[in-house]
C-alpha cells in the first residue's frame, strides 16, 4: 500500500486529470457527474459536488445561487461541508460554533468556542479547499435560533494560505483501507471570523435589511433536517 502522501497526490492527478477531460469534451453536468463517479478513490471532489454544492442548491436563495455556483461549477472555488465536530459527530442539534450577528456591522462572527466544537473530518477540508458551507448555531441579541448554515472563505484565492481568524489542518493518516486516506480529512477552529450577513444560507429563514429574523418555512426543523440527511447520505 501506498504511504498516504502517494496516495492522495494520486487522487489530485487522477481528479485533475477527470476535470480536464469534463472541460476538453464540454460535458453536461449529469455526463460529467458519470464521469467522476468511475474515479476509482474517492477525492475532494466528491465533497465539493456532493455536499457543497447541494447544500447551496438546497439552502441558498436564488441569489446565493446566481452569486456562488457558477464559481463553485467552475471550481474557481472548492469547497467542503463543515458540520461535524470533534465532541458531537453527526448529533447536529449538539454543535457548539456560533455565528453572532453584529448589527453594527450587518456581519456574522464565527466562533469556535471550545475544543469539542472544532470541526473535525470534512473531507476535503484539510489541504485543498477555499470555502466551507459551515454550520452553526445562530445568536442574535444573545438568543440561539438554532443551526444554520454559512458559506465561508477558508483560504486565500492568491496564495492558498489560511485567512486570518482561520486554524485548519489535515487529521493525518486514518485506519484501515477503506479509510479514504486518498481524501484529505481535515480540522478547522475558527476565531471570531467575520462574514457579511448575505453569507448565510437564507432560503428558509434570513435577515433582512431591518435585522429582524423572519422564516419562509419552519426554519429550524427544515435546516436540521436538512443538515441530517445530508450527513449520514453523503460525508
């Protein structure tokens, strides 16, 4: 068996590889969706079409749509779904980051709390990704409304580096073969990172331009949801 350097530098020349022949044959979504699939490891990729990608399909107005997946489809920027964290696995309704709003700023400030709210095993996350659909708690005027979910920047579009507020890193090699080691796992703390209040997934519940939370649908069970199926279909 390969070390799992080898193994995952592999996949990026085998994903790169598949994205140039999408790109050279003008492949439709679904074609080149069939095309990935025959991708023998599973690779970043797979995170970036299925889960990022969805969950703004699924979460984002039509704007965030208009705005983020044209990028997302050209992989202008790679992205990951950061919901895990290190003390509470797949029980989305226990995750700990916060997003506060701060209406002085019209901003929301990402926080990692705690150890146990770092986010922890999104592939993808570890070394390639620019961008994460982040989910957390949201606060406004000191009241949880519930988990939601944030686009956020993670890493520099110039030289790749980690933006300011940002720790991220690989988790390193996991056990066993069938451990997508091929894929790379990875950690992120967050330390009062601030993003613009358009950046939160608001298809179901938003903030408008007064700072008043308004839902479209039962916001809170929809997004939880949501996050669940997700989760267990596809990280």
């Amino acid at each position: 068996m390969l070390p799992r350097k080898e193994l995952f530098k592999n996949t990026l020349r085998k994903a790169a590889y598949a994205w140039k022949r999408i790109i050279d044959l003008r492949l439709s979504e679904e074609e080149a969706s069939r095309l990935r699939f025959y991708v023998d490891e599973p690779a970043y990729t797979d995170l970036h079409w299925g889960m990022f990608v969805p969950a703004i399909k699924g979460q984002g107005t039509d704007e965030q749509q208009k705005k983020w997946l044209p990028l997302a489809y050209k992989m202008q920027i790679i992205g990951c779904y950061a919901q895990t964290e290190l003390g509470h696995g797949s029980n989305v309704q226990g995750l700990e980051t916060t997003a506060t709003f701060d209406p002085q700023t019209d901003e929301f400030v990402l926080h990692s709390p705690t150890l146990t709210s770092s986010k922890w095993w999104p592939g993808g996350l570890g070394k390639v990704s620019t961008h994460a659909v982040v989910y957390a708690r949201l606060i406004i005027d000191g009241q949880d409304h519930g988990v939601h979910g944030f686009i956020v920047q993670l890493r520099s579009l110039e030289d790749h580096k980690p933006l300011p507020g940002i720790t991220i890193g690989d988790i390193g090699m996991k056990f066993g073969n069938g451990a997508c080691n091929t894929v790379d796992n990875g950690v992120l703390r967050l330390d009062r990172v601030r993003i613009p209040r358009s950046q939160m997934l608001m298809r179901y519940v938003y903030i408008n331009i007064h700072h008043l939370l308004l839902s479209h649908l039962s916001s809170s069970r929809t997004n939880f949801q949501t996050a669940k199926f997700t989760h267990v279909h596809l990280e």
